[in-house]
C-alpha cells in the first residue's frame, strides 16, 4: 500500500504540518512530489487541495484511518523534489507556513494553453496534386481549389493561418482534403519567447584583463577541484564583471549544465538578455512578473525540458527549474530587491546559497559597492574575494564634485538645481552629449532636516532619522523614542527646518523651463506601468532621441550609454536621512552607482552630488569611489550600534484590527522574550513605519545576537508559545532576519 504526506492549500500555522492520505489504485504511478492533489479533509470531508511532500510505505496512523486521495488537480505546476527541499528550509529559516514557502518556490503556478503552429503540407507528387486541382475547378469547389493553388504556389506548404487568411479556407475544407489524402497536417508545438527576433548571436569575445583573468581562473580551479563555494566578486563600475560572469557560465556550460542569473530591478532586463543572448544564443531566457502568463509558462517548461542554458531575471528567477544547476550569478549583491518583503521575507543570497549547496553550484555576487555582510564574510574567509580595481580600455571614472546646497541657499539659489549643475547641463546640451538626472527615492519616509546646517533631527538611542508623522511628532521605528516636531534647528538654530521633498516631474519640469528645447524622457514608477515600458524608455534614450534621461534608481544600475557625460545627483540627504540604520550604505551604493554611468567611453565623464552634508562620509567615500574607505567607517558604525554583520537581527512584526488589543499584546510578547535570555537585546515593542495600513494596525519588536542560531531558537520559542496565547487568533506574527526595510 502506498501513501503520501501533504501540506494542505492554507495558509493557516493550525494545518502548518503534514497529512497522510492513502493513493488509489487509479492513481498509482501518477502522484509526485511537489504534485497537487485533492482529498477529503476535516470532519465534513470537505473537498481540499494540497502539495505532496513525500511518500511512504509504512503510515504513521492506522490505515483503515486513512483517507484516499480523490484526484491530480488538473492544470497546476509540479514542483521540483529539490524546490520541496529549498521550501522546507525557507520556512524553518523564515518563519512562514510551509504552503505559503511551497507557493514562493513556484514562480509559475498554473499551465497554460500551448501555442502550437500547424503546417498544411502535399501528401501527394505535384503533378497528381495539378490534377486534382483541375478537378476541383471543373466541380466548381473553390474554396479546395485555392488551398491547392497555394499549395502548388508554396512548393508543398503554407501555415494553417496563412491558408485561413490568404485563401478564405474554413477548418471543413482542409479536414476534406485530409480524408481524400490530397494533403496532411503537420503541427509544431511552438515557446513564446519574448525576446525573439530582438537580438543576433555574435562569435566576437573580448580579450580578458589580467584581473578578469585571475578571477575567472581561481574561481574555475575550485569548480574543476570539485570545491563548490560562494564568491564576491567586487569591481569598480565599468571594470567588466559581466564578462567574468560570462566566461565563468561559457565553462559550466560545456559541462551540460545551467545557470542562473539574477538583477535587482526588471528595468535592467533588457540589456541583460542582450549581452547574454549575444553570447549564448537563443538558449537564454527570462523570467519577471512582467510577462504575460503565457510566456512565463514557457519559460518554465524550456527551463525544465533542458532547452535553456541561462535563466535571467529578478529574485523569483531563482527557482528555475532547471535540471542540472552549475552555478547561480547575482548582480548587484548589494541591492535590497533581493529580500522579500512578504511572507516568507527571504533573502534570495541566502536561498541561493543554500540552492547552489544542494545541487552542486557555485554562488558568485558581484557589485561594486558590495552589501557590509558579503564584505565581512570575504574579509573574512568564508567567501572567495576577487577584485577588478579599473575599467575597461580607455574608460576611466568619472571625475566627481560635492555641490553644498547650504551654501547654495545662503546666496539666494532656492531652485532644485545647482549653479553648477545648471551650468554642466547647458553644456551638454551644446555639445550634444547626455545627461542623466538622479533622485535617489528609496527609503525616503518624511524626514526632517535643517537648510542652514544639513542636520537630520535623529533618536538619540538608535542613531537613526527620525520620521515626521502627521499628529506633529517625529518618532523612532525601532524602539519607539518621539518628540514634537521643533520650530527651530536644534543644532544651529536655523527656522528653515522642514520635511524634504522631490519628485522626477517636478525635476523635468525645471529641466524644460530652464531649457525648452531640451529633449527630456522621466523613468519612474508612473512611467513603466506597462510591459515593455522600460524597453522603450531606455532603448530611445540609448538612440539618442532624448538628451536628458530623468528617473529614480532604475536608472543607475548597470546601463551602459557611451555619450553620457553628465550625471547629476539632485538630492543625495533623500537615502542618507531615511529612518533605517542601512541609510548611509545605501545612499553610498546609490551614489557610486550613479556617478558610474558617466564616461564609459571614449568621452571623459562628470559626476555632481548636490546635498545638504557634504562633510558625510558616504557621500565623500562614494565621490571618490573609495569602497574600502566606507567600509572601515560604516562597520564602526555598526560594530558601535550592534547592528548586522556585527550582530544578527530578527524583525516581529505585529499587525491586528484592533489598536489598543496588538498594544497590549506587543507589550506582553516582548516582554516574555525578554525572560528567555539575558544576552538578547530586546528593541519595542515600537509603532511601525507604516502605523496603519488598510485599516490594520502595526507594531514591530526588534531583537539582536550575536548568533543567528539563536535568533532561530527564540523564532522556534516564539512560534510555539504564540500558538498558545489567546492573542493568537487577532494578532498576525511575521518574521524577518535582517530586515532591509521598514515595516
């Protein structure tokens, strides 16, 4: 007798374990793991559905105790045995139902209806075919006649469409020629590509650097030694890491196996899947939200049937089914797009890494301004490091200036624009060069800060910004410190204290007023709503038809325009007061990015960063491209404040209807964690980023250690406890390790 564990289709933590259910003799050889499947469930054996997890021959109740199952839910996507596995660890790492992990790890849920191309093809020698055709004009069939004209005309075939539309011919006409055995149907099951007919496969390769070469060598010697590790390969914008990544996946390639490769942001697409596609050939595909059902389909059954070699694409990309995985790229490692911010909230670094150590691959993260945990893990030891110090051929980095718009306010320029910038601008446009206008918005949350001295009003116990609230309070995210809104600096004194805000129309706008024949295209999020929005965008920027290129962050990840020659960073206080201890990571990651996007040619390039704090040390390390410097900064920062890589972190979020009732209850959990060890460092409970959202309100604990173990063992701890408490059916937990973002 044969029966199978499943997870039920809930995402309740009540049915978070597993069932068994006995297979029919009408399903016998049928059912596999990662299979959905239905059966009776409760004591109404209500009709359910469900994943398989596992089988077995010896039950674990008495079997006439056991229900069947009733049947394979028809349509839906089998999960890889090896995606059960990764599931299974994300929601003992991440706190989450195990459904809600096995729905994660299935980036196409659904089948969708094959596209297939039907050919009409002569069964007959053609001079047998001309007498038919005689035959059918004396008989006055017109409708056969014209479909063996085309025929004849076509030497023998035309598509089943083309007979439809060219010859009016209806599905009776051709299925009458089939039974006469005049002709026959030939049908081709045909992938939708949404990269077909875009680009040309090319055999040119680039010589490697002497760095690029020692990369991709050390890296291979582990591989051939059977050593399969994790590597950080950290280069200066413009230093050719693609070309690593290539040269690296070319080898795994030869080997019959695959790879993946993931960006941050859908808008890097495109010119990804160029580079690549120019390498590899049709043999590489993508996988992102943006597709339409149908091709994300097609993706995943390519991948699966051994038809792809590389899969690109943002975090889901990961779980690519592909058979035999060689090695997993992420491209700048550093970006928070890569941590989920709903259930289960993973890390897809981390999922790789565990991914890759399950089936054999090796993990490579690559960025020039590389998050502090892969830096520290490298320093380290415990990851491979390989540094690229200097672009390639006669491209050199941009020359960079700090703008003091403090200084800019005490000569009476209240304009969004800089002298200089404006300056630099008019130039280009004279000279018929490119400019890239940069507003770094993410992480932007209402805080407050001084126009005369660039101060940003902060919580004196956690050494992050505070954010302004409606009621007139300025509060603290992560232990709940607050205070009213001053009407003074209280650093200098200064009454042009105020939130900051600014926005990419309001940017363009000035722009064309202060240049009305300027050619300017905005990238944002208004602007790319549609499916290939970020294609158009960045493709007529990239001919030229456009001089000023204006967007957020999208804009600044790993394009590559050879007459840009300005780029201006509008506002870099936006990223740097965000009230988030990563703050000034980021601003230093968006900055260095940004001013990398200049003079990747032949044509030298400039960078201006206009702020509030030019004296920061993220804004003056980024100026001068100077990573290492940052980094001994920042990670005193942290090591001071305790936080990630010199301690672990692990984010509760509460949420509940009821205000006053999740109050109560966050206080009573935190205070309970707080009798579980003296060595954790308990933060909150505290009102969340987001106090209120659609009508549910939320709070947030924060704890640190120094292990992560730990971390996991209080998790386990609180997950148990939480099942007891009679808060549990009007409070929702989640969990989150070393949250990226705020709740």
């Amino acid at each position: 007798m044969e029966y199978v564990d499943v997870i039920v289709d809930i995402s309740h933590e009540k049915l978070d374990h597993k069932f068994q259910y006995r297979v029919p003799e009408t399903l016998r050889g049928k059912i596999r793991i990662g299979m959905q499947v239905r059966f009776p469930f409760g004591r109404g054996n209500r009709p359910t559905k469900g994943y398989v997890i596992g089988f077995t021959d010896e039950p674990d109740y008495p079997p006439e105790k056991i229900k069947e199952l009733t049947g394979i839910v028809e349509g839906s996507v089998c999960a890889e045995s090896q995606l059960i596995g990764l599931a299974a660890w994300m929601r003992e790492q991440y706190g989450s139902t195990m459904n809600q992990a096995l729905k994660t790890v299935l980036p196409v849920k659904q089948e969708v209806a094959r596209q297939r191309d039907v050919t009409l093809r002569l069964a007959v020698p053609r001079a047998q075919a001309e007498t038919f055709l005689a035959e059918e004009l004396h008989k006055n069939h017109h409708a056969r006649a014209r479909l063996l004209a085309a025929l004849l005309d076509a030497d023998g075939a035309i598509s089943r469409s083309e007979a439809a539309e060219r010859c009016r011919v209806t599905a009776p006409v051709v299925r009458g020629l089939e039974r006469d055995g005049i002709l026959y149907s030939e049908t081709e099951t045909k992938y939708r590509n949404p990269f077909e007919g875009h680009f040309q496969e090319t055999t040119e390769r680039p010589e490697l650097t002497a760095q690029q070469r020692a990369a991709v060598d050390g890296i291979w010697t582990d591989y051939e030694r059977g050593e399969r590790r994790t590597y950080l390969l950290q280069g200066v914008t413009g230093s050719g890491k693609t070309e690593v990544y290539m040269e690296l996946i070319e080898r795994v390639i030869r080997q019959g196996k695959q790879a993946i490769v993931l960006i941050p942001e859908i808008a890097l697409t495109y010119q990804t899947v160029r580079r690549f596609y120019e390498r590899f050939g049709d043999r590489v595909s993508v996988l992102h939200s943006r597709l339409s059902d149908g091709e994300r389909y097609d993706q995943f059954v390519r991948a699966k049937e051994g038809l792809l070699d590389v899969m690109i694409g943002p975090r889901s990309a990961l779980f690519t089914p592909f058979p035999d995985l060689g090695i997993i790229i992420i491209d700048e490692e550093h970006e928070g797009a890569y941590k989920s911010e709903t259930v289960p909230r993973y890390d897809a670094r981390e999922a790789a890494i565990y991914r890759a150590s399950s089936c054999g691959a090796s993990v490579v993260l690559g960025s020039a301004t590389p998050s502090l945990e892969s830096s520290y893990r490298a320093r380290e030891g415990t990851y491979g490091w390989y540094r690229l110090d200097s672009r390639i051929g006669a491209a050199v980095l941009p020359a960079v200036h700090i703008v003091d718009l403090r200084k800019e306010l005490k000569e009476g320029n209240r304009s969004i624009f800089s002298r200089r910038l404006t300056d630099a601008l008019g130039e280009r446009l004279r000279r018929g060069e490119q400019t890239m206008l940069f507003l770094n918005r993410r992480g932007f949350s209402g805080f407050v800060s001084c126009r005369s001295c660039g101060e940003a009003l902060r919580c004196p116990h956690c050494d992050v910004s505070l954010s302004l609230h409606i009621d007139g309070y300025l509060k603290c995210h992560y232990c709940g410190y607050e205070m009213r809104m001053p009407k003074a600096c209280p650093s200098c004194g200064s009454p042009y204290i105020s939130g900051f805000r600014a926005g990419t129309q309001q940017i363009e706008r000035e722009v064309k007023r202060l240049f009305p024949s300027a050619r300017v295209l905005r990238m944002d999020y208004d602007t790319t709503r549609s499916k290939e929005s970020y294609e158009k965008i960045l493709s007529a920027f990239g001919r030229g038809e456009a001089d000023v290129l204006v967007g957020t962050q999208m804009i600044v990840k790993g394009h590559d325009f050879p007459n840009v020659t300005l780029v201006g960073v509008v506002a870099a206080d936006i990223s740097l007061h965000a009230p988030d201890y990563r703050a000034a990571e980021r601003t230093f990651a968006l900055l260095t990015q940004a001013v990398g996007r200049a003079g990747r040619a032949q044509k030298p390039g400039e960078a201006l960063i206009q702020t509030y704090r030019p004296e920061h040390y993220s804004i003056r390390a980024a100026a001068k491209q100077d990573y290492d410097a940052f980094y001994v900064q920042e990670l005193s920062y942290r090591r001071l404040m305790g936080y990630p890589p010199i301690q672990e972190m692990l984010g509760i979020y509460l949420s509940s209807t009821e205000q006053e009732f999740l109050r109560q209850s966050s206080e009573k959990l935190g205070a309970y964690i707080r009798t579980l060890d003296a060595s954790l460092q308990v933060i909150g409970p505290a009102i969340a980023a987001l106090a209120k959202k659609n009508d549910i309100y939320r709070m947030v604990i924060y704890i640190k250690h120094e292990r992560k173990e730990r971390l996991l063992e209080v998790k386990r701890q609180l997950e148990s406890r939480i099942e007891k408490e009679a808060f549990a059916d009007r409070v929702r937990v989640q969990f989150d390790y070393n949250p990226q973002q705020s709740y």
